[in-house]
C-alpha cells in the first residue's frame, strides 16, 4: 500500500530562485499541453492523448531553451496533469455531472514539481535532498522515512514554504483486531456522536479564529483580510499582506488536520469495525443536500468532515480495520429501537418514539442506525 510522508525543505535564496523559476517553466508546459489538445480539437475535431504531448517536448525545449533547466520527467508530469485532467472532465460529462473543462495555470498557480521515479533526478542523502539541476536542499527529517520510495513532490505553500512529500510503498502491519464496533454521526453541534453515546465536541477552528478577540482587538483573520482588501493590486505591500492572510489559514488548517489525525488514529486503535453516511459534502456547500449554503456552507466546509473519514479509512486499511459508507437517508428520522419513521426537524435534537417511547438524543440515535447498517453491508449480525 502507498503511504506519503511531508518533511519541510530549507532551501536557499540563490536554489528558491531556481526552483520558482523551474515551477513557471512546468506551468508553461503545462498550460502549452493544454492549448494544443484544445485547437487540435477545435480545428481538426482530433483527440490528442498524453504520448502525443509527449512527443511535443523535444520540440518545445528546443523552441524554448528555459525548459531545459527542468528535468525531463518533471516536464512529462506536467503533461500526466493536464491527460488526468481530460479524464476527469471526461468522466464527469458522462457522469451527467457539472463538467468543468480544463483551466490554464496563471503566473504563481503552478506550485508544485513531481519527480515520478525515485533515482532519477532526485534522491535523499542523510538530512539532505540531492535535486537535479539544483543541488543538495536541507530537509527535517521529522519522523523516520519508512517503505520503498516511489514519488518525490516538491510543493510550494502559499506562505513560501517548501516541502518534500515523499510517496512510499509499504507493507500493511495488521495489528490484533478489536471485536467492538461503532457507528458514527458527523454534525455541527458536535463533531461526531458515536453509537456508544460518546460526543467529540466540535472544535471550529475556523470559526473560532474568525471571531477570536485578542487583547481587546479585532479579530486576527478578519483585520488581516480588511488590509488585504484595502492594499492597492500588483504592489509589494498587497504581496505583504496577502502571504500574512495565508499564514492564518495556514495555522487553522494545521490544527485541522492535527484533530482529525489523532482522532481517526483513536477510533482505529478502539474498533474493528467502522460506519460512517456517506455524506455528499460538496452537494451540502452548494445547498443541494438541504442546507442552506449563506448559514451553514461556512460551518461544514470548516468541519471538513471528509478530510476526517479519509484519514480514518487510511489508517484502517493499514492496521487491518473494516470501514464501511452507508446510506444516509433516513438515519436521523429512524427509531433505532423499532424502526419507526419519526420525522423531525433539524432543530429537534432530541429523537422522541411514539411508538417504542425511546427518548434519546437525536444524533446518538443516528449513530445507531448508520452502526446496524454497516454491519448489514457487511453481512454481520449487531
């Protein structure tokens, strides 16, 4: 199984310059890949595939000798984006979803360089990254690099940090698995409920930042984003202003990640067994799923709900844990006792049985529904 590993870079001025100038000439293949695959459709109604751009790019480094600063099979990622892009344009069209054609990357926009095959153009060197045409890059090697190394990623982040995410391929290591099992509501209210009665209160870390008051001031992000938007286009102070926005939202999605990590690594470590809705998140921001987006669309993109069941479905695949997505219609509204639709309204937070006469709080009842039907897709008995 792949696992990625993301270690900070401390690269110097002189190698910055040139990774930020290797990044806008793989932004120029990029945006160039894109633009012939389009005329050749709209002039010759022809389909170009990626080993037709391929083969683009003797031409283009001859055409344009900046490229030839950029390894060669970064260049040829370039051109695996743009073909991942079609496809997935493609698939949606199909979908009969909201297609999304494929968008040039403007100046700045391309922020990240792929080296596809470990060895070739990249390799790591005790606490040093040894990159082709640019030398040896300091790295913190934070936690120890496990596995076969099969990708190497060099990303810039919007605050001008860098980093080396490392795609490795390695062993699953089971551990003893848990007879217990439990299923798990997500919400706003709290974080999750779980079907033991458990509730992980919800940290809104977004919203918390946003009405933060320090020392009797404004808050942080929301004076941070009054001066952005007060700073003139195109001046150095407005390129100030902007990389301290970033830096906050940096910050909040640090800790995100961070809760969403530990907890998903408690769940595993606990149960065998895993049920989550599987919740169409994007259709929620959009209004599509009943929420409404002006209220609500802010609250549950800071949730980041999904972001949660993926770590938790990694981690599961490693440790030898079962995860299963279920239905979501109907949880909240079912008696988990009797099976009864009681309708309620999202405000009711408490689940009232007319007919059972089971009183019990309404996600907790949820979390009993989605825990009976995981293990009805799994074939096994509550």
């Amino acid at each position: 199984m792949r696992k990625a590993y993301t270690y900070r870079l401390y690269p110097t001025k002189g190698q910055i310059r040139i990774l930020n100038r290797m990044l806008e000439a793989t932004r120029w293949v990029y945006n160039e890949a894109l633009a012939t695959r389009k005329r050749a459709w709209e002039e010759r109604q022809e389909s170009l595939g990626l080993y037709d751009t391929h083969s683009l790019l003797p031409r283009w480094k001859a055409e344009r000798p900046s490229l030839k600063i950029v390894h060669s099979q970064v260049l040829q990622n370039a051109c695996v984006r743009v073909d991942l892009a079609f496809k997935a344009f493609f698939r949606r069209v199909k979908a009969g979803e909201q297609p999304g054609y494929p968008r040039f990357k403007g100046p700045g926009r391309y922020d990240s360089l792929t080296y596809p095959q470990y060895g070739n153009g990249v390799r790591l060197e005790g606490r040093h990254l040894i990159l082709s045409k640019i030398g040896s890059v300091k790295v913190v090697l934070h936690r120890p690099l496990e596995g076969t190394i099969k990708t190497v990623t060099i990303r810039r982040a919007s605050t001008g940090k860098w980093y080396a995410c490392f795609s490795v391929e390695v062993e699953p290591s089971p551990q003893p698995v848990p007879d217990a099992a439990v299923g798990i509501d997500v919400g706003l209210e709290h974080f999750a409920t779980l079907s033991t009665g458990e509730h992980i209160p919800n940290p809104r870390f977004f919203r918390r930042d946003e009405s933060e008051r320090r020392s009797g001031a404004a808050p942080q992000q929301a004076k941070a984003q009054r001066k952005l938007s007060k700073a003139e286009k195109g001046t150095p102070e407005r390129r100030k202003r902007r990389k301290i926005v970033a830096r906050i939202h940096e910050r909040i999605a640090n800790k995100r990640r961070d809760f969403a990590h530990q907890l998903s690594r408690n769940l595993v470590n606990r149960f065998g067994i895993i049920a989550f809705e599987d919740l169409n998140v994007q259709g929620m921001l959009e209004g599509r799923s009943g929420a409404a987006p002006q209220r609500l669309a802010k609250s549950i993109a800071d949730a980041a709900w999904k972001q949660f069941v993926q770590y938790t479905m990694s981690k599961a695949a490693e440790a030898g844990r079962r995860v299963v997505l279920v239905d979501p219609r109907n949880t909240s509204q079912r008696c988990s006792r009797c099976g009864q639709l009681v309708q309620k309204d999202v405000s009711v937070r408490v689940h009232s049985c007319p007919v059972c006469g089971l009183v019990l709080d309404r996600d907790e009842n949820a979390a009993i529904n989605i825990l009976a039907l995981g293990l009805q897709c799994l074939g096994a008995s509550p």
